[in-house]
C-alpha cells in the first residue's frame, strides 16, 4: 500500500535577525539551509525560517558558509537588525557582555524572543535580562550556551523538573578538554595545542576564558541557577584553570592510574548550601568521565528520582553548536503569540546559600617548587602534619639529563580534607626557605 503524506504548509516564513556571523553564526545559516524544509515538514508545516538580517563588524571578511549570502544582509549596527520589521526572532551569536547585552535587551522590549548561546552574558548579566525577559513576557533560549551540542538545558528545564536535583559533575569546555588530550597523546605543548583548538572553533574569541576556568564556570553557573532557583554571584565560586597543568603532571596522574580533566562540580549538601567549583582534577581512568576525549563534553546529572544520567556530546564546534541554537529558533517561533512565555531563571528561591570553597572536601595533588636540599621533604612533612593533613604518597621526578638539579618539583598526594585547611597549611609551607613559588593543586576527585 502506498502512503502519501501532504504537508500543507499554512506558515509564513519567520525572519531570523542573526547577530554574529562567525563560527557558530555561519553554522547557523548552514544548518537551516540544509534542513530548513525538515524542519517545516517536522512541524507539520507550521514553521518556516529564513534569515533576514545579519550583524557583524566587517561585512566585507570571507565567511565560512556552504552558499553565498547576499550582501545587501549584512549590517554593522544593531539597532538596524533587532528594529528590522522583517526580524521576528532576534538570535545573540556576538559574545561578550556589552554589545551583547544591548542587543538582547532591545529585542526583549521590542518582545521579539531571543536565541543566544553566550553563556558570559547569561551568568554574569542573567538576572537582569531574565528580569525584562518578565516584563516583556518574551523569552530567551539559551540551548547552545552549555555544553555546545548536548541538550542539556532543556533536560534540566523539562525532563527533570520533577527532580530535587543533588548533582551535576561534568567536562562542560570542549577546548581545554581538546588541549589535555592533545598534550597527554600527541605531546603537543599548551600552546600548539589551543591553536589546534582554536583553528576548530573550539575556543572562544579571547580563549582565556577557556583555559583560566571561566568558560566553564559560566556554564556551571547557568545549570545551578537552573537547578537550584536562586542568583549566583560569580565572585563566590571557586575557579581555576588548566593552565597550569604541566605535561609532567599528565605523566604522573597517568602512572597512577588517573586522567586529568577540567571537572565542574555543583552539588547541594544535606544543609541546601551549594558547592560549586571548577578545577583540574585527577579521576580514575576507570570513571566513565575519563573517556570524555576531544571537544567532547559529558555532564552526569543526579537527580532524586531519576538517579543518575549521562549527557555526552560534542560540546563546541560550528555544526554541533548551531544545531542547539536551530533547536532554540524552533522554540522561539512556537512560542511567539503566546502570552507568557518566559522561562529560563525563574528565581523561586529569594536567596540560596552557596559553600564556601573553604568548606569544600577532596583529596588533593599539589606539586612544590623547590630547592632540592636534605630535609625537603621533611620540612613541607611537618607543615602538612601540624595542619593534621595526611600524606598518601610523595614523590620528585629526576631528570635524567641533570639528576642532582638545584630546582626540581616534588609532588604529595593528600587525603582529604576541607580546601581551606589545605590553604593555611600551603600560606604556611609557601613561606619556607626552599619553596620557591606558590604550589600548584589540583584536586583528586572520587566520583561514583
Ligand atoms: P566568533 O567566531 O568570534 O564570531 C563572532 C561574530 O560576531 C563575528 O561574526 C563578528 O563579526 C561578530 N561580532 C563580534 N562583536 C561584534 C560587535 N560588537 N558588533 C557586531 N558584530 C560583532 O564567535 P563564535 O565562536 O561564533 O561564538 C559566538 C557566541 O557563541 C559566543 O557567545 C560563544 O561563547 C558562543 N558559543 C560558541 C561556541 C563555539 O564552539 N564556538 C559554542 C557554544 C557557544 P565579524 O565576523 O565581522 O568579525
Ligand atoms: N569555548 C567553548 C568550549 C565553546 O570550548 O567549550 C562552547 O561553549
């Protein structure tokens, strides 16, 4: 038997206003040139997009897109796009938190939706574009700002609405995942590899927000907000990067049996404080989150009925990212004409309270920077001792070519014990004679 299936389409096109027009910008138009008519034929033909209008600062550069857009698209001032008549939904694809803001606030109150995926803009500028976001009735959708191609935010709104939600712990930035791979397997210095990272459209355009944690953080700061119902204040979160990380600490973390990761770990305590923090951290090669290679991302989501779940995906990239602002620009155009379409952070907690890192438990790795003499090891022992904080293993790496070196590092892996009783013991072990520079620490993480 022979099915036909008509699609009527009684839609008239949406217009997209595109702000940004770079990696994930030209993947947007990409995508929708590739399966706009799915994406009309999905909806049972109800919904048709085309791009209107496109910002950006020199219309004049080479773009990276599958088919030629019309000069006579481009603009280089936003009021132009978000005022346009012909723009309907307003898509944020510029970065930063100036401009950006600017642009998604003028769309709101124009109640024009908005689609971003600029995670810095929503986590340190969230409360009050969310706030007009209210006001206009008029929302914004903001898939593509954690975690690149995974739907994460969307489960978190939808799929576990139900759940308390206890934790998240995940690789939530593509690029650092992509450097310590690159220099753990290909020996590649940090260096050549962000530039790899960054030649992918993996970083972002000042890639320091990328290695110094801060990406990450962002992103970590939007899924608490989501989970949890209350603002957070960037500055009280606990935030360090893998710059630090050194291809002898990837050798050594691997002899031990771990992989060393940028981890975000946000978790709510028995007392409802939130821990929330991101770091390098060791975890057992035999932890699932070890075999999050590349630009991949993985988030593992614990909630109280659901249990635990694991999100895994590409989490940067041209074609992964516009697919979750494409998802976004659907949702946005079934939402326009309906009154209340607001979510997102809806605060329903007035304050919450957030642990302070101080008060936060792992074990740890921490690599010195010292003078090698008699009793090295012995004055940074006493320290550590006095602070009633346990030693499970030191080690110092011998250089083969120089093996009686005047400066050579020496690592100790620590049991566990609260962050800020590490802190006074290193303020303390910092001013000794033979330690040379601030120590470096990364945490040990035991993930379940
Ligand atoms: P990008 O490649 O640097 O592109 C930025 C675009 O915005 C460019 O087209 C640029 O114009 C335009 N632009 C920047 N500032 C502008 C201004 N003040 N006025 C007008 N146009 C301006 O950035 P991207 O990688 O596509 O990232 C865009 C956003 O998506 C960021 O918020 C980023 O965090 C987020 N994001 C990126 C990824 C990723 O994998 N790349 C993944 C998830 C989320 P010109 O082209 O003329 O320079
Ligand atoms: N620079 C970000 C990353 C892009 O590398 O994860 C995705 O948000």
């Amino acid at each position: 038997m022979r099915v036909t299936v008509a699609v009527v389409n009684t839609c008239s096109s949406l217009g997209i206003g595109l702000a940004g027009f770079g990696t994930v910008g030209s993947g947007v138009w990409n995508t929708l040139e590739r399966n706009g008519d799915l994406i009309t034929g999905r909806t049972g033909g109800r919904i048709a997009l085309h791009i209107a209008k496109i910002l950006v600062r020199d219309p004049a550069k080479a773009r990276a897109t599958t088919s030629e857009v019309p000069a006579d698209m481009f603009t280089t001032e936003w009021r132009a796009l978000v005022e346009d008549p012909a723009v309907d939904i307003v898509v944020e694809l510029i970065g930063g938190t100036t401009d950006a803001f600017d642009i998604v606030a003028a769309a709101l109150r124009a109640n024009k939706p908005v689609v971003t995926g600029n995670k810095a803009l929503l986590a340190e500028r969230g409360v009050e574009l969310f706030a007009i976001s209210r006001e206009h009735q008029t929302p914004i959708h903001f898939e593509a700002a954690v975690a690149g191609g995974i739907p994460i935010i969307r489960t978190v709104q939808d799929s576990f609405i139900g759940n308390r939600i206890q934790s998240f712990s995940g690789i939530i930035n593509g690029t650092s995942n992509f450097i310590l791979g690159r220099m753990a397997e290909a020996g590649l210095s940090f260096q050549a590899a962000l530039a790899e990272a960054q030649a992918n459209g993996y970083a972002e355009a000042d890639p320091t927000l990328d290695v110094n944690g801060w990406d990450a953080a962002h992103k970590a700061i939007l899924l608490a907000t989501l989970a949890y119902g209350f603002p957070i204040d960037a500055s009280a979160i606990h935030v360090s990067g893998i710059e630090q990380v050194r291809p002898a600490d990837i050798a050594f973390a691997n002899n031990l049996g771990y992989v060393i990761k940028l981890l975000a770990v946000i978790r709510e305590h028995p007392d409802h404080a939130v821990e929330i923090r991101v770091q390098p951290s060791f975890i057992a090669k035999s932890h699932i989150l070890a075999a999050v290679h590349g630009v991949f991302n993985a988030v593992a989501v614990h909630g109280d009925a659901a249990g635990e779940s694991l999100f895994y995906g590409r989490g940067a990239g041209q074609d992964p990212t516009a697919s979750s602002v494409v998802a976004d620009l659907v949702e946005a155009a079934r939402s326009l004409g309906q009154v209340g379409g607001h979510r997102g952070f809806l605060p329903y907690r007035a304050a919450g309270q957030l642990l302070p890192v101080g008060q936060t438990s792992t074990a740890y790795y921490v690599r010195f920077d010292v003078t090698d003499r008699p009793g090295v090891i012995a004055e940074i022992a006493r320290v550590l001792a006095d602070h009633r904080i346990g030693i499970s293993g030191t080690h110092s790496p011998v250089n083969p070519a120089n093996p009686d070196a005047e400066f050579v590092d020496m690592v100790f892996l620590l049991h566990t014990c609260p962050f800020g009783q590490l802190q006074t013991a290193l303020a303390e072990i910092e001013t000794l004679d033979c330690v040379n520079s601030p120590p470096v620490v990364f945490r040990i993480e035991a993930l379940t």
